[in-house]
C-alpha cells in the first residue's frame, strides 16, 4: 500500500479504535461485534504495511494496544525495527 494511503487510513482507525473504547453504548454482544470487526481491519491495515518506519504504524500500533486490540508479533518487530532509522 502507498505510503500516504496507509497514514490517512492509519489515522482514520486510530480514532475508530480509541472512540470504540471510549463508548460502551449499545449490548455486550454488539460492543463485540464492533470490537471483532476493527480488528479485522487493523489486522488487514498491517497485512497492507509496505514501509514500517512510517510513523504512522507505530502510533497506529501503540494506540491498538493501548485500547487492548492486537498487533500480530510479525508486524510489531517490523515495526520495531523501523523505529531504529529514526535514531
């Protein structure tokens, strides 16, 4: 996926995942329902990831695991090993 594609979908996911996290409106069942189907587009959003030193991923991977979704271990050493051009 083209960098600038991956940040403004990146962004876009941030929000969903926090706001998800932040309503707890609506049944148990359906609050896991969303909850299953933002995972799914993370996990899908990662699959696409071309360049891991965008900072981008690695806010969107921080902001996952902060609101309890997972990031596959592939894609977080990926991502680590990105964060080491930064420097």
């Amino acid at each position: 996926m083209e960098s600038r594609s991956f940040i403004k979908q990146a962004k876009n996911l941030s929000r969903k995942l926090e706001s998800a996290t932040a309503s707890a409106m609506g049944t148990a069942e359906e609050a896991t329902k969303q909850r299953e189907i933002l995972q799914k587009e993370l996990t899908q959003l990662f699959s696409g990831l071309q360049n891991p030193t965008l900072m981008a991923a690695a806010d969107l991977r921080d902001v996952a695991i902060a609101n309890g979704f997972t990031v596959e271990p592939k894609v977080q050493h990926q991502l680590t090993k990105g964060e080491s051009c930064w420097y």
